[in-house]
C-alpha cells in the first residue's frame, strides 16, 4: 500500500493523487514526506491534505526541507513560505526541535535563495533567516541592498529597525543613500529617532 501510494503521489494524475494525498496520514517515513514535499503546490485541494501532514510532522518536515530547497524545485516558492508558517509555529527555534546543525542547513538553504529570479522568493527568504538567524540574515542582508524591487529593500528596513547591532545601523545608513525616495526617506527616519542610541 505504500509504496502504492508513493508511485501514486510521483506519477498519477491529480485525481489519483487526491486519494494518495487522503491515505498518507498513517505513514510518516522520509520517503513519503519527500513525495508530498515535492507535490506541495500542484493543486489546492491536495495542499490543504498535505498541509495537515507537515503541520503534524514539522520537525521531520524542516529536517528535510533543505536538501530539497537546494534543488530549486519548481514550487520553490510553495515550499518557501511553508517553511515561514511552520518556524511561525515557534517563538524560539530551539522549540522545532532540529539540532544546531539542520539549523544551519536551513539557513544556509535560504541564503541561496536571496539571489532567486522571484522577488518574493528572495523576500521571503531574507524574513525567514531574520526570525529565526539574526546573525546570518546580517551576514547577507547587503544582497537584499541591490535588490531590484524597491520594495524588497523598504521591507528589508522594517527588519533592520528590530535589531539593535551595529551592522544593522550600516545597512540602513547605506539604505539612506538609496536611489528610490520612498527608502531613503523612511532609513533616514529610523536614523532620526537616534534608535541606535539606545545600546549606549
């Protein structure tokens, strides 16, 4: 039956693996969640299934995102921001249960990610390593500086304003030389209320 379901989830036709995708809930092995990882997105109804699977495993789930994430599958994208609801699970990331390094595997999935052709694959990237690898997000955050979509880097100021770090404060000040007046304006106005003043 498993491996029915397996050849089913890779090979079958949406209606097929619409049954597939309601039989999975009494296996939880790397295999069958790769399968439905690599499906996540195809079909709305089968996503809602797959859904209450991942949410149910998250841990397993996160622990086997990265080497898929890596591939840069076609739902990327799908797959991007399913990683943001399940770390949204977790006020601290100890809390997910993954080791410091399937951690950093993680994050080193999404830092590859900051240079995507998707604007909000690159957007959602940059979010998710600041809620869970502030020092990383930093690290790479300058990417995100030559974004081409100006709203990608006026987003990047709303997490740049949350942390008090002294490469915080250089991002912004460069963000205040920005082209765009919509950016330079709203980092000069984090830079006028002295924000960083506040580690003195």
């Amino acid at each position: 039956m498993r491996n029915s379901i397996l050849n089913t989830l890779n090979e079958a036709d949406s209606e097929y693996k619409k049954v597939a995708a309601h039989l999975i809930s009494v296996f939880d092995d790397k295999e069958i969640l790769w399968a439905c990882l690599k499906i996540y997105g195809d079909d709305i109804e089968i996503d809602e299934i797959l859904r209450e699977k991942f949410f149910l495993f998250p841990t397993i789930t996160l622990q086997h995102l990265p080497e898929l994430l890596n591939q840069k599958p076609e739902n990327l994208k799908n797959l991007v921001a399913l990683v943001k609801e399940l770390l949204e699970m977790y006020y601290d990331p100890a809390e997910s249960g993954l080791t410091e390094i399937e951690l950093r595997n993680l994050s080193d999935s999404f830092t590859r990610c900051l240079e995507n052709p998707d604007e909000e694959i690159r957007m959602l990237s940059i979010e998710i390593l600041f809620s869970f690898d502030i020092e990383t997000a930093l690290l790479f955050a300058d990417t995100i500086l030559e974004d081409n979509n100006m709203w990608n880097r006026l987003r990047l100021l709303d997490f740049l304003e949350m942390v008090i770090h002294p490469s915080a404060e250089k991002l912004i000040r460069t963000l205040a030389g920005d082209p765009e007046e919509m950016v330079s304006e709203r980092a000069n106005e984090i830079l006028s209320q002295n924000y960083f003043q506040k580690t003195d």
